[in-house]
C-alpha cells in the first residue's frame, strides 16, 4: 500500500530538486577540467579526431563517454549556446539516478520525495549536478545498474551497463567490484550475466584505448602518475591524511589543518549505518554496496596522493545517505529531528555551497576565461603554441595550441618529466619555443631568468585583485570574503 499511494511524488520530487539547482547556473561555477573535456569534443568536430591539438590523438579527457555526449551537444545547440543545456542534462541525469536509489532505499513515497529534495540540494550533488563534470552521468549508469540490474534483475541491465559504466570512468571498476563481491556474499550465488558485463565492459573500453590511442590507460592517469607521484614515508603518509582528510571525507572544505565537523558527520553516518544494518531489510543489501563503495574509493584514491576532489564527490553524497534514512524513519518526534537536521545542517551547507561557487565562479569564469578571451583577440594565428598549467580555461577561450606542465593534452612534455622533472618547463621553452607561457611565477626573476629575458617579454600582468569587484554590494563582499583565483604572468616570445 504504501508504494501505490501518492505514487507520483517522487517524480514531483526530482522536478523540484532540478529547479532548486538551476540559480547555481548563474554563478558560472564551473570545474576547469570540464572544459578539457568539451575542447576534445570540439576537436573531434574540427579534425575528426579525439584530440586536444588538431589532428593529434591523446586522450586527454578522463572520461570517453563523456565526450561523445559533450560532442552531440555541441553540434545539436553549437560551439557558444551548449554549456548549459548540457549542465541541464547533466542535473537531471543525476536526479533521476536519485530517483533510482530512493526506489532501493524507502517503501514510502513520502520518505523518496523528501530523501530526493534532500539528497540533491547537499553540496556534493549540486557539484555533480552543476559543475560540468561527468559524474552526473557516471551517478545515473551507477544508479540505475543498481536498480534495473540487482533490484529488478534485468538482464540486459547487466550486460549493457557496466560497459557505459566504464566507458564513462574507467576507475569505476572499484564500484562495479564492490556491487560483484556483496552480491556474491549476500546471495550465496554468482551472477553470470554481471561477470559477462564486467568483461565485455573491460574489454570494449581497453580495446578502444589500445586500437585508436594505442594505450591500454587513458593518458590522463598516466600524465597525472608521472607528474604528481611521490615517495612518502610512514610519517609523511599520516602527516598527509591529517591534512587532506577533512577535504575528502566532509562535504566542505574549511580553513586549517583541523576539521572537526568533519569528524562528527563521519562517526554519525557511521553509527546511522550500524543502526540501519542490525534492521531486517532488503534494502540493508544496497546500504552495504553504497556504504562499503564510497569508503573503498576515498581510501584508495587518498592512498594514491590523488588530491583532485571531484573524485571524492560520489562517495560523499553515498555516505550520506544512512543519514537521510535514519532521520526519515524515525518512529518518535520524526519532525523535529527532521527540521534539526535541515536547520542545523542543510541549510548552512546550501549556504555555504552558494557562497564558495559565486566566488569560485568569479575566479574561474570572470577571471580565468577573461585571460583566454584576452589571447583569443590577441593572437589571430590558432596554430601558436601556449605553455601554461592548468589545461581547461585559458586553452579553450583562446584557442592556441596548447602544453600543459602535467601532460594531459601534450605527450611530449611527459618526456621531459621522465628526464629531468625539476627542469622540465625550461627544457620543454627551450626545445619547443612556444610563442606564449602563462606561469604562476615571475619568470624573470626565476633561476632560468637570463634565457627567459633574452627570448621572451612580459605581455601581460593578470592579478585576482583586480577582478573583486562588482556592481551588487553583496557579491563583492563574497568575492572579498572568499577570493578565488591565482595570479597570473603571460610571456610572448620576442621575434
């Protein structure tokens, strides 16, 4: 009975949840590597080629999927109008992926309109939703294997699925490992149809990597490997964690190297959780999946140095979740506890959200694309090179050819890593000459400077000071409150 009644209301759930979110459209707050993903689209308009330079292949999104989505929109709204109905779609995707877990968690239709407001209004979701990054795709597959798969044992579910799973990530083989090994210990059996996904899924995403790149590993993991890997010892490990944790495990990031509200969520998803799982209840099955998944992850990609935090989203939102549950369950005085928890904790999070993407949208989108837009007037000539870090903004407003000192979008950069990493930008100048660099540094004031002065001039000085202003008094108190963004020196080569 309790399914039937009032059985729309989930679905009224997910149209409100994508409305609540469409204001964030306004602050422009945009992840950078999200416009990595849309140039290889467009080169793949261009030059038919999945590339970044032209005619180059490099797989310089992390995610191949992703870019064939990126590329439709692009040719069905154009180059300058597909951002946001792809953000759009991205948003909705997400929710109706919220939909499908309601559907795994709650019998009453009540409890999956309220967990779907909610769940989609926390930080983590409008970041999946918003942001411009893949997940809100990546969420729906996951979501929905979960459901159509393991909760109505669709066939085809198994065996199509994990192929655009991994085709969206291929790290997503953490997830889809962890869905294999409670299945198999919960229901005592092998699911042969899921193991025939999971090698077909591997197979198509290796088989495209190895026959078109020619690499079995997209070159962004292998770029980010070789530029960001260190040694660490046993102290610097816990040194490590004790910095970063509340970054990876807390919804917000807060000033400091002490985090304790981080803390206090963590043990009380936690003891939510254990609370739950002593309950008799199917849906405890797909608790033990999200829960057991969302810990696996943050652990290994934490292990690994992996300090991007997008990878970070998903298993924030999925530990969460027994928190919802817990609160919408409760026998006694379930409004108030449910009202503490919006007002304690919901609302200032939705607060805090707004704040950090309105500056953050400030810096990236008012800022950085200005720098890209300035070198897209500047130089006419698209086939310059620029030597800069990082690849999203800067190379897709101006449109030059570009190096990146990680390697994402450039393989030869990676070579000069391998030979002599402390050296490698003036090794990369010297040999490769582009026309223009962009470098958090004075580089006339750096070891190389004599080379630097000799072949290069300062163009121009970008400073975030200079972009915390606005015309409404409240946005430039948070521009001020929160500045977002890094100063900037661009160099033209001298002819």
């Amino acid at each position: 009975m309790a399914e039937s009644k009032n059985k729309n209301l989930p679905i009224y759930a997910v149209f409100f949840a994508i409305i609540a979110k469409l204001y964030f459209l306004l602050t422009h707050h945009i992840q950078e590597d999200a416009f990595i993903t849309w140039r290889v689209a467009q080169n793949l308009m261009d030059y038919g080629v999945i590339g970044f330079n032209g005619a180059t292949k490099i797989s310089a999104s992390t995610t191949h999927l992703y870019v064939f989505v990126s590329y439709i929109f692009n040719l069905i709204f154009g180059k300058e109008n597909f951002i946001e109905p792809l953000l759009i779609f991205n948003s909705t995707l997400f929710t109706i992926g919220s939909l499908f877990l309601s559907h795994l968690l709650f019998k009453n239709n009540w409890h999956k309109a309220i967990f779907i407001f909610l769940f989609g209004i926390l930080p983590p979701s409008i970041k999946i939703s918003i942001l411009g990054m893949e997940y809100g795709i990546l969420f729906f597959l996951e979501m929905a294997l979960l459901y159509y798969g393991f909760k109505k044992e669709k066939k085809w579910a198994f065996i199509l699925l994990p192929t655009f799973i991994l085709f969206t990530r291929i790290d997503t083989v953490i997830f889809l490992g962890i869905v294999f090994l409670v299945d198999v210990f919960w229901n005592k059996k092998i699911r042969w149809s899921y193991i025939l996904g999971g090698i077909l899924g591997v197979a198509v995403c290796l088989s495209f990597n190895w026959f078109y790149f020619g690499e079995l590993v997209n070159n962004t993991i292998v770029a980010k490997k070789l530029a960001y890997d260190k040694v660490f010892t046993l102290h610097q490990n816990i040194e490590y964690f004790r910095l970063n944790y509340g970054n990876f495990w807390g919804m917000l990031k807060l000033p400091g190297d002490f985090n304790p509200i981080t803390i206090v969520i963590a043990l009380f998803e936690l003891l939510c959780f254990i609370y739950l799982i002593r309950q008799r209840e199917k849906r405890n099955y797909f608790l033990w999946i999200i829960f057991l998944f969302a810990w696996t992850k943050q652990i290994v990609f934490l292990s690994q140095k992996s300090l991007f935090d997008w990878y970070y989203w998903v298993p924030q939102i999925l530990l969460f979740v027994p928190v919802l549950i817990f609160v919408l369950e409760q026998k006694v005085k379930r409004n108030l506890w449910l009202t503490l928890l919006i007002l304690i904790y919901i609302v200032p999070m939705l607060a805090f959200q707004t704040i950090h993407s309105i500056a953050t949208g400030n810096g990236e989108w008012n800022y950085r694309r200005s720098i890209g837009l300035f070198l897209n007037t500047y130089e006419k000539d698209k086939k310059q090179w620029i030597l800069l870090e990082p690849a999203g903004y800067v190379p897709y407003f101006s449109r030059l050819k570009t190096i990146d000192e990680v390697g994402l979008v450039d393989k030869q950069i990676q070579q000069e890593i391998k030979k002599d990493k402390a050296n490698s930008w003036i090794n990369t100048v010297k040999k490769r000459k582009p026309k223009y660099m962009l470098s958090y540094r004075d580089l006339f004031q750096d070891k190389d400077s004599t080379y630097y002065k000799t072949n290069y001039r300062l163009l121009n000085e970008f400073r975030i000071k200079d972009h915390l202003k606005s015309d409404y008094p409240i946005l430039e108190k948070i521009y001020k409150l929160k500045p977002s963004g890094t100063d900037y020196n661009l160099y033209e080569k001298v002819k």
